[in-house]
C-alpha cells in the first residue's frame, strides 16, 4: 500500500492514477478486503456499514466537534481567514482518498485486530497503521507529521470503537479533518487539479458499483 501511493506521487499522468485509484484505491483497499469477506461469508455489515441510530450521531457530533472546532476556533479567535477557494478542487479526491482510508483501516484492520486481541489493542493498533501509511505521501513523511497522525489515527478508531464500530461513524469524522487538513497544509498532498477530480469522480462510481454487486451478492448467497 505505501509502495502504491509512493509510486503513484512519482507522477503527474495516467500512471498517478493507475497506482492511487485504480491499484491502492480500488485494489488493495476495496475489492481484496471484499474478496477475503466473502470466502469467510461476511458481508458490509461486518466491516461497520451499518444505520445510524442516536449513539451513532451522538459520538460523530462530539468527535467532529471536538476535532474540526479545535482547528477551526483558535484560527478565527487570532483573526485568520480560512482559504476556502482551495477546496472546490479537492473534495471529490478527499471523498474518495477518505473512504480507502476508513473502509481499509477500520473496517478491515480494526475490525479483524478486534476479535483477536481485543478492543483496545486495535484502536492503538489501527492508529498507528493509519500513520504509517502516509509514509507513502512525500509532504507527510517528518517524525511530527506521524506524530500528530498516529493520535488523529486514534482518534479515528476510538470514534469507531465507541460508535459500536460503524464505519459512517469514522468516515464522517475522518472527512471534514480531512479537508481542513487540505485547507491548511495544500501543499503536503499530491496536487489537485480538474483532471484528479475527474478521476476520483469515476472512481466513487466504479466504488459505489463494486459495493452493490457485492451485496447483491451476498443477499443472494445467504437467501
């Protein structure tokens, strides 16, 4: 997975594509994790995506709360403007960059650490997967920037944990971070343009296909 993402950041064409959306994105985040679901006789519920209920919507408003005020207020309460006008351009790719991120380590890892060791070993577990990752994107690779992603990372599975490990519940928390992230550091991620929002575009549509033939499937094999 790091490997992918490295390679992908190398390049500024097709290929960047080929590695992030279609290899990490698609591949190994999605469509391998369904597989190994399947053979075990799993489906989505499994990996978190379940409804919503008050407990749910209870732990995403204090967590996004929590975290998107703490970044949001201190910059408003000095008097700095919050560069709006460079989001457009991102949010298609951060949709999707999310979903990979969430759907991978807390519907996935988590999930599987938990039953074998344990709630608290995989959120910290998890936590520290998700910081490592980012070993793959050349602007988040400084001791610092891992630091403050290993406790986002925690955060992230402890919001999943405390949710009854929804996944919408850690998506939902994990996005907006997201984009205040991009807000403040744009030049740490890979850079955007039309044609990255173009592809993510049809990549959450390829996604959003993969998902319901795999339901599809599952309903089918359990009728």
């Amino acid at each position: 997975m790091i490997a992918l993402i490295a390679l992908a950041c190398l390049f500024e064409s097709a290929a960047y594509y080929l590695f992030y959306n279609l290899l990490y994105g698609l591949g190994v985040s999605v469509l391998l994790p369904l597989c190994m679901a399947a053979k075990r006789g799993e489906g989505l519920a499994e990996m978190g995506m379940k409804k919503l209920g008050g407990r749910q919507i209870l732990v995403l408003c204090a967590f996004c709360l929590f975290s998107v005020g703490g970044q949001i207020i201190p910059k408003l309460a000095a008097g700095e403007r919050l560069p709006w006008e460079r989001l457009p351009i991102a949010v298609l790719p951060l949709v999707m960059t999310t979903f990979f991120e969430e759907f991978f380590f807390r519907g996935v890892v988590q999930m599987r650490l938990e039953k074998q060791f344990g709630s608290t070993a995989a959120v910290v577990a998890s936590g520290l997967l998700f910081s490592l990752y980012h070993l793959g994107y050349p602007g988040f690779r400084s001791v610092g920037d891992l630091a403050l992603l290993l406790a986002v990372g925690i955060g992230f599975a402890l919001a999943f944990r405390l949710s009854g490990n929804n996944f919408f519940v850690a998506y939902f928390v994990n996005l907006p971070n997201a984009f205040l992230t991009y807000l403040f550091k744009q030049e740490q991620f890979p850079h955007m343009t039309a044609q990255s929002t173009a592809w993510a575009g049809a990549t959450i549509a390829a996604l959003a296909a993969i998902l319901l033939v795999f339901a599809k499937h599952r309903q089918t094999s359990r009728a």
